[in-house]
C-alpha cells in the first residue's frame, strides 16, 4: 500500500484482554484508508478499510445504532 511507517494502536477501553483489534489511522488523509489488524497475531493479515466507512462504523458503535457488540 505504502512505504509509510503504520501507527498501530488499540482502544483504550480494550484493557490489554487479548481480544482486540490494532489500526492505523495515520493513512487517513493522504490515502483514505484505515488498516486493521489482529492485535494477536501482528505479522498476519491486514484489513485495509476506506476511512469513511471506518468512520460509519466508529459512529455506529457510538450512538448504539450497531446493538450490544
């Protein structure tokens, strides 16, 4: 996707459990695009979501338009 360095991080609410996810939000701007990984597995695959979407997502959660999740 790019040469640039990722800025992977996890929420603050995930409490170190082992069940989450990492993005980088750092490609946002300059390529419209979210990665997402596996906080557990960071060598494997990665996600690459359009940052409105991600932004869809993030917004559902929010205003529990997504339901207990």
């Amino acid at each position: 996707m790019t040469t640039e360095s990722l800025h992977w991080f996890t929420s603050s609410y995930s409490a170190n459990g082992g069940q989450c996810v990492e993005v980088a939000t750092n490609l946002a701007t300059t390529h419209g695009a979210i990665p997402i990984r596996d906080s557990k597995d960071t060598g494997g695959p990665v996600l690459n979501i359009s940052a409105a979407s991600f932004t869809t997502f993030v917004t559902g959660v929010k205003t529990g338009e997504l339901g207990d999740i």
